[in-house]
C-alpha cells in the first residue's frame, strides 16, 4: 500500500502593494479598535496603565493578522510575537524622537504641527516596519541552494 507523503506547499510571497494595502487595513483597523478600547478601559483604570494593556493586547492581535491576512504566512509563535513587538519599540523611540526635535526646535508649537510631525514619523515608522515584517519576520523560508527541491510528489512506501 502506498500513501502521499504531505509535502508543504510553499505560497509566493503576496506582492508587495496588495500586502502593503492588507498591512494598512489591518493595522489602521487594530489601531481605531484599540483608540475606542483605550477610551472604554481608560475610564476604569489610570490612562498610563490603560494604554500599556491595549498596546500588548492590540500589538498580538495586530501581529496575528499582518501573519494571516497581511503576509499570508504560516509563521506563529511568540517567536513572531517578540519580533513584531521590537518592531513596534522602534516605532514608538522613532515617534517619540521626532516630537523631542519638533519640542527642542518649537518651544510651543502648534497642534497642527505636532500632529503633523507625530502622523508623519508615524508614518515612516510604519512603512519601515512594514518593511522589516516582510524581510524578516514573515519571510519565507529559504530552500538551501545544495539541497534540489523535490521534483514531484514525494511517495511513501509502508511495508
């Protein structure tokens, strides 16, 4: 009797625009939930302690989708977990270093222009985590160059 041996099939990385647009949904969707959420929750408990919750909670949730829907990887984990929360602590020092200029330039200015700076860093934060989440961790993983890929399917004989 013979039986198929289940051989992983390896999907194409999506294109780069279609899982920049998917990050984008995502990403701005976890992120209008966890305004709303922080609203709801910041009214129970300091704000401070609040915004640590919904930040954790949202960035799992957000990771999970950029994994599933995003880059239509395979990839779980708290390997993927861990990765992507670096990528957000770069955000947040990236963001928060372009308001300590904006502050150190500006004594006082504007709420347009703090907000224009902040959505802006935000901005470029994002599309260079983006960038890492794709190059790094939710690549795909590489078939070593001395190893042939198998021909076709791959059968098993049971004796």
């Amino acid at each position: 009797m013979t039986a198929r041996a289940h051989v992983p099939t390896r999907h194409p990385a999506s294109p780069p625009v279609a899982a920049f647009v998917r990050f984008v949904l995502c990403g701005g969707g976890v992120g209008l939930a966890a305004s709303g959420a922080l609203v709801l929750l910041g009214e129970r408990i300091p704000l401070v302690l609040a915004n640590a919750v919904i930040t954790v909670v949202s960035t799992v949730i957000a990771t999970e989708l950029h994994s599933r829907v995003s880059f239509r990887s395979g990839h779980r984990g708290w390997r993927i977990h861990l990765q992507s929360g670096l990528t957000v602590a770069v955000s947040y020092a990236f963001t928060t270093g372009a308001l300590f200029v904006l502050h150190t330039t500006q004594s006082a200015p504007s709420a347009l222009v703090e907000q224009s700076v902040y959505l802006s860093a935000s901005a470029v934060a994002g599309a260079g985590r983006f960038a890492l989440l794709r190059a790094v961790v939710f690549t795909s993983p590489r078939t070593p160059s001395h190893a042939p890929a198998p021909a076709g399917p791959t059968v098993v004989i049971a004796a």
